[in-house]
C-alpha cells in the first residue's frame, strides 16, 4: 500500500517509518518544514510543505494514497513553546490536510491523539465512552483535531480512526528525547543531579512505543474495523514513585527523591479493552527495562546528556567542549581578521585610482561588521582598519609625518564614530529584540499560569457544588443515620456502624477494630478483604505513624500514601482508653481533607454514645442475662448474641466459628474454669436452647478453630465444631 505520513519527525515517526518498512508499504513523508535536520528513513518521497498551504492537495492527488496518518499529538513540529500561536497554526493546518484528503474519496484516515486530552478525574480505567474534558490550551488544540475528524467520520461517512494514545516509554538516545518522556525526565534527572521531585499521587498508564506502533499498524492493516475511536494503552498503572524508586535502584548510588506532592489524586488510566477485544494487545516490554536500558545508555553516551561543567563529566570531553567553545568564540575575529585582508587589497589599489579614490574600503568594512556583529567588533575592526591605513600612509611618508599629521586622526575619529554608533544600534535592537521576545515569553507563562490557576478554582468550584447539591454528606444526614443505632443491642451496633459508615464516607473498604488496654488491636468487623489486609490483630505500638495519631486522638491521614497502612483511621475513647479503632481503606487522595476528618470524628462519637448506651443497658440487666457467679450466657441472650453473627456473617461483615464443650460428670462452671484464662475478650461461652455448652469465637476461621480446639484438649476439654460450624 502507498501510505503517507504527516508530521515532523519524531520517535514515533522514525519507529512506524520502520514498521511500515518491514512490511514492504511504500512511503511518503509531508513533513511541515524545511528544517534540514529533520531526517526521515525508509521514506520513498518527502514533501517539505506547510500544512496550510495548497500545494498540499496536489501532493495528496499526486500520492494518492491508501492511508494517511497524521501524527496529531505527536508531530514535532508543535513543540508546545507557544501554546496559542501552535494552536492557531495546527488548527488551519489540519483543516486543510482534512479536505485536501477527503477530496479523493478514497483511503483511512488515521489520526493520532492523546491521553492529554482528559483532564478531569477519573477513578477509575477511562474507556472511550468518557467524555473528555481537556483543560489547557494543548489538550483543547488536540481534542478539537478530534472533532474535526469526527466530523468526517461522522457527518460524510468516511472512514477515519481516530487512535487516543497514552503516555510512552522509549530508550532514550538524546537530552531532546528524554525530556519528552515521564521516565526519560526521572532518568535524566537522577542521572545529571543526583535528584528526582516527584508526585506520590501522580500515576500513569506508561505504554511502550513499540507496543503502540504494532497497535497502529493493526489499524492501518486491517480491512474493516468495528469503531472509530480506540485507545492503546497498557491499562497499567504506574506512580511517580514506583518510576523514581526504580530508577535510584538501576543507577546504582543513593538519589535524593523528593517528594513534590501537591493537591488531588491525579490519575488518568485509559482502557484498552474495546481495542483488545477486536485486535489483541501483548506488552512486549515494560517500564523498568526503558529505564534500566537508558540508564546504561547514559552512562556509556554521558556527554550527550551532562554540560560541560559537569562534575560527572571525563577529562577528555572537558577538554573537547573548552577548545569548541574558545573556537566558537574566536570565530568572528577570525573572520573579521580574514576580510580584512581583500579590504586592504581593495584599498591600496583604490588610492591611485582615478575612479575610486574618493571611496573609503575602511569605511565600508567597519560598518559591514558592526551591522552584523554589533560594537565589538566594529570597535576590532576599526582597530585593523587604523592599522591598515597608517602602513598605507608610510609607504610615501614618514612615520612621524603619519603621526602627527591632523588629518590622520580626523579619520581615525570618523572611522570608529561611524562604527561604533552603528554598532551600539545594532546592539540595541537585538537587546529590544531579546527583551521583546522575553517578555512575550513571561506574558505567554502568565497567561498559561492564569489559565492553570483557572482550571483549579473550577474544580474547587465543582467540589463545593458536590457538597451543597449532595445533601448526604451533611451532618443532619450524619446524625439521622446513627440515630438508627439507638434501636441495635451492641454488638449489633458494630455490624450497623460498618454499612453505615460505608454509606457516610463513600468509601466500600471499611474495617473496625476493638482495642484493648494493652494497645491490641482486635477485627471485629470488616467490609472487604482488602479493609482486613492489616490482619486480624495489630499491636498498635509496632505502627509508629498510626499509633502516634490515636495517642494524640486525632485522625489519622495517610498522605504518603503507605500502602499497608489505610487513607484514614480514627480512635474513638473511652474514658481515657482507646476502645475502637475505625479504618478506611480506598479513600480517593483528593477526599482526604480536614472535612472528611471531622465527618470521620463526627461518626466515632454518635457510634460510641450509642455503643455506651448499650453497654449500660446490658450492665443493668446482666442478672438476667447470665448464669449466678459465672461468665455463661443464658439461652435467649447467647442465641440472640449468636443471631447477630450469623447474620453479619451472611452479609460478608465478619466470621465465627461455634464450638460445642463436651461437659462430663462436671457442672459447666468447673469445666468453664479450665480454659477461661485462654479466651479473648470478644468470645463468648453460653447455652443454646438445646441445653449445650457453646463456646463463640468471633473473628475465627477455621484454621484458627483448630488451634483453640487444642488448646482446650491440653487443657481437658473436648469440643466439636456445632452444624452451624463457621461463616
């Protein structure tokens, strides 16, 4: 197939160049610029026009081909030093490339966007059903190319894809192509400066640009396609940390990581499933071995990446770049020093010349080099041209006569007068250039910044109408939803406060804990595995960070972002001693405020008021409740107790395990007295309507059943696991 590919050359553009390559394609290049450094491979034909210009539809007639890619996000000719001005020109740019192609009704239109495009957030993996929402001008230019070619899609039937990349990884080669990566920056970072800034809350979807290039060429090749729009992209999530951990473990030597975390959760993960379904995605190769293969080529090319001041920098190269930077320095004396030679010529033969006599080559040569150069060197020369003009004068005086001849020093006055004024204007106007285009930049900085701060007020401003409009997250809502614990018993009241606590704070991995006096963290409830990772007993001292929070009875946020410890978790006391220890676990980072906090102490205290409540009510009935001077439950209050847990344990909030006591030719009392000393606080001994012996090990599963069973056998107990068995 003939296929045209339009865009400045790129990574991307040099490895599908390749790819097409390989596959015996023929290829055209429309390049947008005449930069000669813009180097193309495997290119049968290269078209140097702008895009905007109408020689372009020729060059699309004289092609005709049967794919066109444009490059979009990836064409090096927007570079993003002016936003505005590229935007302007991109857009004319591509409006015109659209109609110079839809002009020969035939062919695919491939356009490449980019994940830039999604500005918002997003939990979880964006599909392309989500609309985006870009903000800045960069990621406006590239979703309004995405229209535009929707437009043709769309509204003229024609086939065009439109292929939303997301953030690449490549080995970088070059400074340029380092700086254009995620990792190649921690890379070249760590590698120049011994440090790396980072965001803990920043992650990506990191893609290799091989990987991308086989997903492209899967478009390019096939006959039909089901959609008009896909992403390619890993779908693998990778922090900022993750990449900068890795790179101080390649390079070597301990790096300063420095940890820049600022604002929200930033998350953006594309979903490739709708492409992975009709085309089929393999990552070939993964982020660690970019980095670890560009660390290697950085040590091996490190004058390509170091300056040459550079500590890290060899002797050799040192020298190399002192001896090129004298020699750039000298080269206009030489050149000057050069032209003088012809002026002098010129000059001695003008003398006796009966035409050009009158003309002053001196004259002419300083000005020549103070409009090009500026006052140094027309102040140098003026010195040569002094010089020449007094060996002239001594060929037919003397050296005396020279030198103190009035006329002498009038034209060594006109000749440095003239040069020097000419070359302080020239001076001049390069500083009034320099300074222009200065402030054009600072201006251009400003209103990017006033445009970044906009986009921030916004989503303030969007969170704060979530709060006024999401009348749940009030604290009547709070207190309406806790009073419904006044009607539970206490143990119940734990069950209650989990579904509550899910509903009130969003958050679906909830744990709670009940501590002791020893600072023993017991579970007692849970909504998910991931809220019981921490395990079913924690010894609070060993979590320093978390145990320093519920001493200073405040909540606890994790904003490094530990992954074994939770987002946020508070201990609600009692009389001076913690008593339950409340955990959230998927917390999004931007709800991790001083709001959500007091929410989280709000819910603590009306959960242990009614908690209290209870407790008191079940201390002024324990007569009725329990066998005389013993700690065994009568029947209606262990199968209530019982009840409970069954039910919570339908509900996946917990699990239990009841073992049945074998009692022979003892009264329950003496056999109880045997293993009471090993029982925990939250287990309960108790009779069924049957007339047992039950023995309730809450939070149990059957592995730790076997454990207590024995235990009780060394201690002369029999027990069995009753029908209900466990969870």
């Amino acid at each position: 197939m003939d296929i045209m590919l339009v865009g400045g050359a790129s990574p991307l553009m040099k490895k599908l160049s390749l790819k097409l390559h390989k596959e015996g394609h023929r290829i055209f290049v429309l390049s947008g610029s005449r930069d000669p450094q813009n180097h193309y491979e495997h290119v049968f034909e290269r078209y140097d026009f702008s895009y905007d210009k109408a020689s372009v539809e020729e060059v699309f007639r004289s092609v005709n081909p049967d794919v066109t890619i444009l490059m979009g996000a990836y064409d090096s000719n927007y570079p993003g030093r002016d936003f505005r001005r590229e935007a302007v020109a991109y857009s004319a740019g591509l409006q015109n490339l659209l109609l110079s192609w839809s002009a020969l009704k035939k062919g695919r239109l491939i356009y490449l966007s980019s994940v830039e495009v999604y500005g918002g957030k997003y939990p979880s993996a964006v599909s392309e059903q989500d609309k985006p929402r870009p903000r800045g001008v960069r990621p406006r230019m590239l979703y309004q190319g995405e229209e535009s070619c929707r437009f043709y899609q769309e509204e003229l039937s024609m086939d065009v894809v439109i292929l939303r990349l997301d953030w690449l990884h490549d080995v970088c080669c070059s400074t340029k192509e380092a700086l254009s990566s995620i990792c190649g920056r921690k890379c070249l970072d760590a590698f120049r400066d011994g440090s790396v800034s980072y965001q803990r809350n920043y992650a990506y979807a990191l893609t290799y640009i091989g990987d991308a290039v086989e997903s492209i060429y899967k478009v390019v090749a096939c006959e039909e396609h089901q959609e008009a729009l896909y992403h390619i992209s890993s779908s693998e999530a990778y922090s900022e940390h993750d990449i900068v951990k890795k790179v101080g473990e390649v390079l070597g030597k301990k790096i300063e990581q420095i940890d820049n975390i600022v604002g929200e959760q930033h998350q953006i993960i594309l979903s490739n499933e709708r492409f992975k379904a009709e085309f089929g995605f393999k990552v070939w190769c993964r982020p660690e071995e970019t980095i670890e293969k560009t660390l290697q080529y950085m040590k091996q090319h490190s004058n390509k990446f170091l300056d040459a001041d550079h500590p890290g920098m060899d002797i050799w190269h040192k020298l190399y770049y002192a001896m090129t930077s004298t020699l750039g320095a000298l080269v206009p004396y030489l050149e000057n020093l050069i032209l003088f030679i012809p002026f002098f010529m010129l000059n001695n033969r003008a003398t006796d010349s009966q035409y050009f006599s009158k003309i002053d080559f001196y004259l002419l040569y300083v000005l020549l080099f103070a409009v090009i150069y500026g006052q140094r060197q027309a102040t140098f020369s003026g010195i040569l041209a002094t010089a020449g003009y007094l060996f002239r004068q001594m060929y037919t005086r003397s050296g005396l006569a020279v030198v103190t001849d009035y006329n002498t020093y009038v034209w060594i006055a006109e000749i440095f007068i003239v040069g020097l004024v000419v070359g302080y204007m020239k001076d001049s106007l390069l500083f009034l250039k320099e300074e222009k285009e200065w402030e054009v930049g600072f201006l251009s900085e400003q209103v990017t910044d006033i445009g970044d701060i906009n986009d921030s007020n916004l989503r303030v401003k969007e969170g704060l109408i979530d709060q006024v409009i999401n009348y749940d997250n009030s604290l009547g809502t709070v207190y309406d939803a806790t009073e419904q614990l006044e009607q539970k018993q206490s143990v119940e009241i734990f069950f209650c406060a989990l579904n509550m606590i899910q509903k009130l704070m969003d958050c679906p991995d909830v744990a709670i804990y009940r501590v002791n006096k020893e600072k023993y963290a017991r579970l007692f409830a849970y909504s998910s595995a991931k809220a019981a990772s921490m395990g079913n007993t924690v010894y609070l001292p060993d979590k320093k960070s978390l145990d320093e929070a519920c001493n200073e009875n405040r909540v606890y946020i994790n904003r490094s972002m530990e992954k074994e410890y939770p987002m946020m978790a508070y201990n609600v006391e009692s009389e001076e001693q913690m008593e339950i220890l409340i955990m959230l676990w998927s917390l999004p980072f931007e709800r991790m405020t001083i709001n959500e906090a007091n929410r989280l102490i709000v819910i603590g205290k009306l959960i242990q008021t009614s908690v209290r409540r209870a407790d008191r009510y079940l201390e002024a009935l324990s007569e009725e409740r329990y066998h005389s001077e013993s700690q065994i439950l009568k029947a209606s209050a262990f199968e209530e107790l019982v009840g409970a847990y069954r039910k919570a344990s339908k509900e996946k909030l917990t699990e239990y395990v009841l073992l049945q006591i074998e009692v022979e030719g003892e009264n329950e009392k003496e056999t109880v007295d045997k293993f009471t000393s090993m029982l925990r606080e939250s287990d309960y001994i108790g009779n069924l309507s049957d007339g047992k012996l039950y023995l309730l090990l809450t939070n149990t599963d059957l592995k730790g059943c076997s454990f207590v069973q024995n235990k009780l056998k060394q201690n002369g107990v029999a027990s069995s696991i009753s029908e209900e068995g466990r969870l």
